[in-house]
C-alpha cells in the first residue's frame, strides 16, 4: 500500500470533525496550557502560504502539550467587523454580514485542510450579536467606572457619587479631565441632574468630547494613529487631515503606569516590549504655568527640563491648541488661519517625522514668564502636538535643537544658561556646568537648581512636580456601519446608557452604507431608530479593536449567556500561556487588550493582572518571485519574444512578474504562459538548451508580483502534512525566511520514506515484535529527547531535520521494531498528524487516541556510549576502525591490540616500538 495523501488526510479530517477530538475538556482536574492565535479578520483573498505559519507552530505546540498531559485551550475565531466589508458593501449593496459569512466559510476550508487542533465548538465572531453584547456590556462597565488614584485602579462611578454627595469635590484624587469643577457636598447636591451628568462625564473611563482626530474623507470615518502610514490611510492609500469633532474616547492613560510596569512580567519579544515602552513614554518632569493676563487665562506646559526656564525667550502651542482662537490678534488672523489650514493636511506621524522644516506664525500676543514676569511671544508650529502633554511647549533655543532652528528662522532669542554651553551652532541639552543668566539658581548644578525651581513655583502657585506620558487616550468610534453599536442614547445632548437587560443593541438596517447627506454616520439612515421611540442613539460604532480587546476570555466559555464569562471558567484558564501574532499589533491590539484586561481585574472580573504570559511574533513568509525578459525594439517598446534568463544580457529586455504557480525549478511552463495574459498569446521564446529559464527574486507575498502560493494548491500536491513540516523547515519561527515551492520535494520524500519503515517491499503493513537493538534505540530516543527540547523552546525547523535524520538511521537499521515505531509516531504527531494518525491505526491502537496518548519518556541511557570504534593507525597512517569497550584501560588495549589478526597482518613480522592510545579517539602502533 503507497502512501496516498489525499484519501488518507480527508479521511482524518473527517474522523475529528465527526467525534470533536480536540474538543477542549469542561473538566479542570489536569493543569490547563492556553495556547492562543490572533485571529484573523477573514478577507475574501483566503489565506496564502505565509498565512498559517503561525498557526502551524501553535498547534505543534498545542499537540505536543496535549500529549505532555495538559488539558488544552486552542480555539480559533474571527476578527470580523471592519473597513474591507463594508467598503464592498458600499460598492455592492451587498449587506457586510454576507460577505463576512462567505470569507468565513473560506477560511475555515482552508484551515480544516491543514488539520489544526482547533476546538471548533468555541468559535467566536466579533460580529455575532451574541458575543458583541459582552463587547457592549463592557463599554457600560468602562462608561459607568473612575479611575482612583489612591486605590490606584477603577472603580464603579457610584463611589464617586458617593464621595461628591459626603464631601463634594474635596480631597477627590481621580484620572480626569483637566478641567473639573471644584464644590462642596451641598453644591453638589443642589446641581440638577444635567449639570450633574456633564460633570461625572469627565471623571468617566469611557467618556465623550472634543478630540482632535484622524478624519479620513475617503473611508467616511476616523482612523487611530497605527491605522495612519505617511499622512494616508493604512487601507486604500487616502488622504487624512486633523480635524476636531465630539468623539468617544478611553481613558487609557489612567493605567499609563501600570501598563509600562507590566512589562517587566511577563515573556514578549524585547523589539516588542521596547515599542510598547516608547509609546507609553513616561516622563518626569514639571507642570509650569505661563499666564496670559490679557486673556485672564495661563498656559500649561509640561517639560522635563524645568531647569532651563530662564533660557524660555517664547512658547509654542499646537495649531489646534484650544486658545488658539482667543490669543490670535487681528493683524495675524489671516496667517494663522493659513497655518492651521497647511497643518490640517499632515498626520501627526508626519510632523513627528518631519524634523527639517521650519514653519509656525506668531499670534501677536504674550504670555508672562512664570518667574521673571518678563514678557514672552506665544506662536503656533506643527512640531507640537495638540495630543501629547498639554498641546503647548516652553521654548528654550539653547538647550532644544527644533527650538533652536526655530528661534534661528524666526530671528527669536537665544539665551545660553550654562557655563558649559556651545550655542553657536547647535542647541547644546548638556547638564554639566552651573547655570547662567537664572536669577536665583545662578552657579547652582542641575541637581540643586531642579528642587529650588519646583518649590519656587508651587509657591508662586504656578507650577508642580508632574510625571507625564507620551500616550493620548484612545479614540472609541468609527463613523461606520459595520461596527458594534454604542449601548449609548443622549438626553439633552448628554450620553446616557440604555438598559442591561436591552443588550445586544443591534445594528439596524440601513438603505445604504454610505453618511447621510447631512454627513451624520451610516447609522443615521436607519428609519425610526429612537431609544424609548424618542431618544436619538449614537450613530458611530465602536472601532476595530474593541471586540479583540477580550475574544480570549469568551473562548473559555463561549456559550454563556448570563456572563462573559463564567467565573469557574475564568479562574481556572486564567491568563493565556502562549499567545502567536505579528508585531505589527504591538502599539494597538496589544496595548488596548492589556488595558482591558486591566479594566476587568480592577472590577473583580478576573484576576490576572496581564493577559498573554508569553507572545512570540511570527516572522513573514515572503514570495519567491519570478520573471520572464520581455525584448524591447530599438524605440524601447515591448516586443512579443521572450528571451530566457542566461541569454538576457544579449538583448535589450525589461523584466516582467509571472505567475510562479506555472514555473517549476523555475522552468517556465511555455504553454500556460500563453494563457496567462492574452498579450501574450503570440509568445516566441529564446530558449537556453530547449528550455525557458525564469529569473527569481525574493519580495512581499502579493498579488501584484504573482508569487501569491495558494495553500490549497500545496495541500493537492503534496498533502497538509508536508506543508507543515515544510512551512517549520524554512527556518526559525521568529525570522523572515523565502518561500520555496522547490524545496517542497524533500518533505514529501521523507513521509514516504517514514511511511515504507511500516510496509514490506511489496507494500503490506509489516512491524515486527522482536526487542530492537541497541542502535534503534539510540535512533529514537536522540529523537525523543530532540523533539522535547526544541518544542519547548520553540525551535521547530530544528526538529524538522532531526526527525529526518532519524527515520534515515532507522531505515540503514532496517529497523521495523513495534516498540520503536509506536513511540516515533508520538513524537512526530505535533508536526505531521494525519499520517501518524493513520500508522497508529495501523499499528492496532483505537482511532483516535493518539492526540491523548503520552509523550515517551527519555531514557539517557540508550544514549551513553559502551563501545567505541577506534581508527588504529601505524605510524600515523590509518588502515581500519577496531570496536573497542570504552571501560577498557591501557593494558587491556594493548593485550588487544597485540592479539589482534588485523594488527599481525598488517605488522608483518615488524616489531611493535610503542602503542598510542587516547581513549575514546585513537590507537596509533609505531613500529
């Protein structure tokens, strides 16, 4: 019987399906492994070659813990609202949900054809109303919850109340907005509801106002900042500008701290860990107040140089700035409108970026030094960010190299502060020397002048000791249709939620996908959707990532219709022991789960402080691209001739993608090529030998370079258990590596060859009982002890090799030995389980056990070595290997030695001078 992927693994396929193997146990007397994949928004491409790579490694690792004895939880789901759906629905008509249902339906296929151990029973969607509902209910739970600072962490809204009603605003140390209210218990009790309402929203975790946002035309909605690449928009390519609109968001640095300190907990990737960090971007520093009397206003600003104060010769806003408005005088109306225009078209990455050009416009007023009283110009410019500490900076030329080349533009003071300081070309931050030109910190050090300036200022009641983050609060909503709904209707223009019991507030139907022509969200359009038949609902959706800010905790009990949840559930899963995805997630899913999760905990929901234990990030699989060399005429214009690779420096050509699904060892298939577009129907061909030779670089897996490889195609060819094994061997799990169609054929042979170690020559399942030998033992159990190490620390293109060297071994050792090959077939089975399903099968155990079977257990002494085969060599010229017993010493040796026909033959009659011999290397005879 021949090895026949095809009936062999649809055949396995089937027998998991149709007795739920790897249905995860509701029992929680083994100790539990969560094995996590991010999970996929499914698109209507399918998945190509690059696409399982993760998945591959996380269901060999998923197995291999089954068979280790844990009880495992692999679920897998779908990401499913998002842009790619509804943009086709806008185009189609088409509503999202059948597109989504029909790219589901795909991606299952596909992932079924591999044979992952997935736990299909758990399936989650984030676009089911039945799992959003929890998505909506932890929107209320954030709505409805402060952060304190005192308890350090969030807290229901009613305690707050509470604090107001017993003591009013006093002594309150909360995450809020800046500008609450101060009022005593009887003030805030005579407030009438609205007014009470409107206060409690700036205390809120999830709270609505003016924000300063990614508005991108194009697509109709706002876009977070990881979803904006060059001042355009991730998908499409659009354009997108600042723009201010009343817009939900999450208050996700009150955890800023502690998400910064929860990265020393847990096991991620170091790049990945140091994206985090630098995005949270803790500073300490102090907050310091530049008043505007005019205005009878100040402006805040928070540096971590308050040491150079006396350097500030004018402060900076952010175009944006919210006194923007106010301080900009008549005469300089037009420019700085003309200056927030030309900002409004650049993303905040591209400002960031962009640290050449010099560009601002002076108000035309002035803010007071906080100190001196001296009189200090207030402009705008781009390289401040209305997000980022207070939208406003002090300006000090001499130690800021963007405030240097400012003051430089604009012909703005440069005051040196430092003894130490060289300012004639560039700002000089050094904090050596003492200070100059600052009034009472004069001749003091940095670490003296920083404490005198702190207490100065609280005296003046101008400034404080702030520690500040570099991460904004989150922006919660989408200008879209196909989104979760906002459990949110507003009553005299203020958010109020709807009932618990209404939940899941459903998406309406709409008559079209696109605003309304008033410019109000998609949901707009939906007829007589009143809360209460009065009551407008909010019209945006919640974005992308509020369903897979939790997903792993509905996978322990998806089901639950009176909780996420259950607690049982939750308290024995825990946290997710080892979660696989790209890295591209690092400053989004990423941060807003842990924040969540977070969230959660504060609220006893859950007890785990962070939700994935240990993360790695995949590498890319990248295309292996070909190209055929189109001949250009003397005008360079294509021509229909081809010249092959080797000829091309003969010719005038330019280089052309072809589809690598009709190149083989990069031959090009002459006939499908005609096919391949309809320009090339006429092809003429210069040949090298008879055959077109293809050109091949390495790229980005696209279509657009035709080196997509469609896994079904490989599956076809070569079966699910050879592109697992395939996809391991490229190389480590973390790296990028190049995809290879050629280099497929060598996994294909290696399961053959496994395969003829059960079979006779004749193809009949032939094992035999007989005790092995003592070299097939060592075969297995270097494999066994192999397999082990490299799955637990994730090397499994190591493994990949051994277990073809093993089966290499085994097949010298002729070796058909029941009690070898039963325990090889546990060993392979995380990496190829439908051909070691069937040899088990085939080697007389239960169908289907093998998933549960026990992992074998190493024995190191089939490894230590009893003998060993020594060259013996005359007078250093090696003649043959003499099996020696390696406990023998050095007399034994040599009464061996001198006994042996081998060393008399090759003596012939000559004396032995001296016999050499280190054990375990050599034996040399000088005669």
């Amino acid at each position: 019987m021949e090895y026949n992927h095809k009936s062999l693994e649809k055949k396995w396929q089937k027998f998991w399906a149709d007795h739920q193997t790897y249905k995860t146990s509701d029992t929680h007397q083994k100790p539990k492994y969560y094995v996590l994949d991010m999970f996929p928004y499914p698109s209507g491409a399918g998945l190509h070659v690059g696409h399982p790579l993760g998945y591959i490694a996380s269901d060999i690792f998923s197995r291999y813990k089954r068979l280790k004895g844990f009880n495992v939880l692999h679920p897998m789901g779908y990401d499913s609202f998002g842009l790619p759906a509804e943009q086709y629905a806008i185009q189609t008509g088409q509503h999202p949900a059948v597109t989504t249902e029909v790219n589901i339906n795909r991606y299952r296929e596909q992932m079924d054809n591999i044979g992952f151990s997935y736990d299909w029973s758990r399936e989650v969607r984030t676009s089911d109303p039945s799992y959003y509902k929890w998505t909506q209910w932890i929107f209320m739970r954030l709505f409805d919850s402060w952060y304190n600072k005192e308890s350090d962490k969030a807290e229901p809204i009613e305690t707050l109340i509470a604090m107001f009603v017993a003591s009013g605003s006093t002594g309150i140390s909360a995450v809020s907005d800046e500008d609450v209210m101060e009022f005593s218990a009887d003030e805030w009790k005579s407030f009438d509801e609205e007014k009470q309402q409107r206060e409690l929203l700036k205390y809120r975790i999830a709270y609505l106002r003016e924000s300063t946002v990614n508005w991108c035309a194009a697509l109709g909605t706002v876009l977070a900042n990881d979803e904006v690449i060059n001042g355009v928009s991730e998908r499409g390519g659009y354009p997108v500008e600042q723009k201010k609109m009343m817009q939900w968001s999450m208050r996700i640095t009150a955890y800023a701290d502690r998400l910064l300190k929860g990265l020393d907990t847990i096991d991620w990737p170091e790049p990945l860990v140091e994206m985090q960090r630098n995005w949270i971007g803790k500073s300490v520093g102090a907050s310091v107040k530049f008043p505007v009397p005019q205005f009878d206003t100040a402006i805040e600003v928070f540096t971590t140089r308050v040491d150079t104060i006396y350097g500030v010769s004018f402060v900076v806003l952010a175009p944006e700035h919210e006194l923007v408005i106010a301080l900009t005088t008549p005469e300089q109306q037009a420019e700085v409108d003309a200056y927030i225009e030309k900002t409004s078209k650049k993303s905040e990455l591209d400002r960031m970026a962009d640290t050449k050009t010099v560009s601002g416009a002076f108000t035309g007023s002035y803010a007071k030094h906080p100190i001196s009283g001296q009189d200090v110009q207030i402009w705008i410019a781009d390289y401040v960010l209305a997000g980022y500490g207070t939208g406003a900076v002090m300006a000090v030329p001499s130690g800021d190299q963007r405030d240097y080349l400012f003051a430089k533009h604009f012909t703005l003071p440069i005051i040196p502060i430092s003894d130490t300081q060289n300012i004639e070309e560039e700002a000089d931050p050094n904090k050596e020397g003492k200070y100059i030109n600052s009034d009472f910190i004069n001749g003091m050090t940095y670490q003296e002048a920083v404490p005198a300036l702190i207490t100065k200022l609280e005296e003046l009641k101008l400034g404080k000791a702030k520690i500040n983050f570099r991460m904004r609060d989150a922006i919660f909503g989408r200008q879209r249709y196909w989104g979760e709904p906002v459990p949110v209707y507003f009553k005299n223009g203020l958010p109020y939620l709807i009932k618990e019991e209404e939940l899941p507030l459903l998406l309406p139907e709409v008559d079209k996908y696109l605003p309304t022509e008033s410019g109000e969200p998609p949901l707009g359009r939906a007829k007589d959707w009143k809360y209460e038949d009065q009551y407008e609902y909010e019209l945006s959706t919640m974005p992308g990532w509020a369903g897979s800010s939790w997903y792993w905790f509905r996978y322990m009990d998806p089901k639950n219709e009176g909780n996420f949840a259950s607690k049982e559930a939750v308290d024995y899963w825990k946290a997710v022991d080892l979660y696989i995805g790209g890295s591209e997630h690092a400053t989004g899913h990423l941060l807003y789960s842990r924040f969540w999760n977070k969230f959660l905990k504060d609220l006893g929901y859950q007890n785990e402080e962070e939700p994935f234990r240990k993360l790695i990030n995949q590498g890319m699989i990248q295309g292996r691209s070909n190209f055929v060399y189109r001949v250009l005429d003397d005008e360079g214009r294509g021509t229909n001739q081809f010249v092959s690779y080797g000829l091309k420096n003969e010719y005038k050509t330019i280089p052309l993608h072809v589809d690598v699904n009709i190149v083989h060892n990069d031959l090009l298939d002459l006939e499908k090529f005609k096919n391949f577009r309809p320009d090339f129907a006429n092809a003429e061909f210069v040949l090298e030998n008879g055959k077109y030779i293809c050109g091949s670089e390495v790229e980005k897996m696209s279509k657009s370079k035709f080196n997509v490889v469609n896994p079904d195609d490989i599956i076809e060819s070569y079966g699910a258990d050879t592109l697992r094994l395939y996809e391991m061997f490229l190389g480590p799990l973390e790296q990028a590596k190049p995809w290879n169609t050629n280099g497929i054929e060598g996994v294909y042979k290696f399961l053959r060859k496994l395969w003829r170690l059960f079979h006779d020559a004749e193809g009949n399942f032939s094992v035999s009982d007989e005790d092995p030998s003592k070299a097939e033992f060592k075969a297995l159990h270097k494999i066994i002890k192999k397999v082990e190490d490299d799955i637990e620390r994730f090397s499994f293109n190591t493994s990949v090799s051994a277990f073809m060297i093993c089966v290499n071994e085994l097949t010298d050792l002729k070796c058909n030995k029941r009690q070898i090959l039963e325990q090889l077939v546990v060993t392979l089975q995380p990496y190829a389980p439908h051909i070691t399903e069937e040899l088990w099968a085939l080697l007389g155990k239960e169908a289907g056990t093998l998933s549960y079977a026990s992992y074998p257990v190493f024995k190191p002494e089939y490894l230590v070595e009893s003998e060993f085969a020594y060259p013996v060599s005359f007078n250093g010229k090696m003649k043959f290997n003499l099996s020696l017993a390696l406990d023998l010493d050095q007399k034994a040796v040599e009464d061996t030695i001198r006994a042996h026909a081998d060393v008399q033959r090759h003596l012939d009659g000559k004396a032995i001078k001296k016999i050499i011999f280190v054990k375990g290397k050599i034996i040399n005879i000088v005669i």
